[in-house]
C-alpha cells in the first residue's frame, strides 16, 4: 500500500490519504520536541505524499495547532485535509506548570472542558485563529466518554445533548465550517452512544481497534454498515507496538506485554515487522478510511512509510487467526473476514 493514495469518506465529499499525520508530538508530548525537529516531520510527510493532518488545541497547550498552521497556511489550502477538536476551552493560566497532562513545557492556557453549545463554538473560533485557517475539514468532539470523565462523563454528555454541544457541531456542518463531524475519542462506546443521537460522518478512534485488540468489532461493523467513516489513530497502541512499553498512554501491564510477545513471534516466523503489520491491519476494515500515527521527526515518518508499503504475505494473516490472536471475523488483508 502507498501512503498517498486516498479513500473517501462515505457520507462527504472527502478524500483522505491512508496515512494521516497525528501532531500531538509537535505539541510536545511526552518530551520537548523543537521546531526545527517537528517541520522536518512535517516536511517529510508531505514529500512521501501524506494530506492529512490532525490536532488538537490539547495538544501542547494550543502549541500543536500554532505550529501545524504556520506550515499549512504556506501550502494551497485545497491540497491538504486538516482535522482539529473540540470540547475543551484553552483559558490563559500562568500557573501551568513545565509538566501537564503528559506535555512537556505547554503554553500557558489551561484546557476547561467545555461541550456546551457556547463552548463548542468558543473553541471552533480560536482554533480557527490559532490555525489561520478559516474551515478545517473535519471537526471531532474531543475525549468524551467514561475513560476520560469517569464519575463525571454524564455532566458532559449532558452538555452535548441537552447543553446544544451537538447542535452546534451540526451548526457549523451546516453553515459549511467544516465538511465532517464526529467524535475523537479513546473508547468505542461512547460514539456508539453518540449515534443514537446525533447524525455523525465519522469518528477518530484511537488505540481501539488496532493488531492488538479487536473488541470494537462489533461496532466496527455497524459503522461501515451506517456508513461513518473510521480514522483509525494510534495504530501502535500508544507506542506499544511501535518498540516502547506504554498502552493507554501509560505503562503497560504485564499480560499486554506477553501479547506482544506472541505477535512479535508470529512475525519473526513470518518474517514480518511487527510495526509493518499494525499499520497495515485497520485498513482491511470497510469502515475504515485512514489511519493516524503520530511522529516526531523525519525518521520515524519515513519509517511509517516504509513499513506502510512491506509486502506481507497472506500466510501470515492466517497464521495470527489460527494462533487466536485475532478476534473471529476480524477482515484481514487481501483474505477478508
């Protein structure tokens, strides 16, 4: 597979390239990341023919969205897919720390969420501001659900839906803002919840669908069944797949770890990459338009990519399904479910 050729989505008129750039790491995350260090990522991604882009005013503080706009708004606006959140108002606060939320030396604007109709349109309007880019195509509500709020998340889905959250997505679908709404978000349930709701276009699903779980399936299904497109972030599993020790964003736990293991195997028998296999896996879902992994420099863009295009025998598909590491029915690549 090449990572410029494209898929559209099934509800709008968009066309995104399979591999999508995620850009928390330009905001920081998890350690410093200088300019210099994120415009060559970004560079290189353009060069291997990558056109989409995703942030977050999270992301860093609002550093992400600063930095990715200063290097979209030199390129043609009509080349490039850019997909940004909502759902948290960033309010100036000089106490934020040097550490906060997992980045590193954030900007000092605190993120208070905010689902409201206000909220939502508070932020849609510094994003644009902070971008310079007056209509990104795809506006997600960002980190809803129990995973993030916990005890909490029914104040919030309170605010989507009797608060006008969702009517002022719709809003700006409507008024031509923005092309396709949905939900970026860590746990597949709560968008199955949002859809009974609300008319979604697609959904940024991280780590939840991925070479090293399949739990969603069954909404995965559904998805391509209602036609909602899928961007499939966090391939690697927060890293996990990709050579570090985190899932979740956190430290892994040790029967994930001795999972790992089993599919690392598969693919030294194989001879298969590992990283090779987690990218290439999500797209053989119907619902599934691109996918999304974040990066830090040049390198590891370039790696992506290489690892996008390796040949991987059907063999080994089938072997992973005949060990049990795969859901059943799970669509696999060039074999079908």
């Amino acid at each position: 597979m090449n990572a410029s050729d494209t898929r559209k989505f099934p509800r709008v008129d968009l066309d995104v390239t399979l591999i999508g750039l995620g850009c928390a790491q330009m905001g920081n995350l998890y350690r410093v990341t200088p300019y210099a260090e994120s415009a060559g990522a970004f560079k290189s991604a353009w060069d291997a023919g990558i056109r989409y882009f995703d942030t977050a005013p999270f992301y860093g503080f609002t550093r992400s969205e600063r930095r990715l706009g200063t290097m979209l708004t030199d390129l043609p606006r009509e080349d490039y897919v850019l997909s940004t959140k909502v759902g948290r108002v960033m309010t100036p606060d000089e106490t934020v720390g040097p550490e906060e939320d997992g980045y590193a030396e954030p900007l000092p604007f605190r993120p208070v969420y905010d689902y409201s109709y206000d909220g939502i349109l508070r932020s849609f309007d510094a994003s644009q501001q902070r971008l310079g880019i007056l209509k990104p195509d795809i506006l997600y509500i960002h980190d809803i659900g129990r995973m993030t709020h916990g005890d909490r998340h029914d104040h919030y889905w309170q605010q989507l839906t009797d608060g006008g959250g969702f009517k002022a997505l719709g809003k700006l679908r409507d008024e031509g803002s923005t092309k396709a709404v949905g939900l970026g978000v860590n746990e597949w349930e709560v968008v199955a919840d949002a859809m009974k709701v609300f008319d979604i276009d697609c959904t940024m699903l991280a780590g939840r669908y991925t070479l090293l779980e399949q739990d969603s399936l069954a909404f995965m299904n559904e998805c391509a069944k209602q036609g909602v497109a899928i961007v499939a972030a966090g391939p690697f599993n927060s890293g996990l797949l990709a050579g570090n020790k985190k899932f979740n964003y956190t430290e892994a736990p040790a029967e994930i770890l001795a999972r790992v293991d089993q599919l690392r195997a598969v693919c030294e028998e194989e001879g298969v990459t590992l990283q090779a296999a987690a990218l290439q896996f999500p797209l053989a879902h119907p619902a599934v338009a691109t996918i999304v992994s974040g990066a830090r420099n040049a390198e590891q863009i370039t790696s992506n990519v290489d690892w996008f295009a390796e040949e991987i025998p059907a063999s080994f598909w089938s072997r992973l399904r005949e060990s049990g590491l795969l859901t059943e029915g799970t669509p696999l690549p060039g074999i079908g479910a």
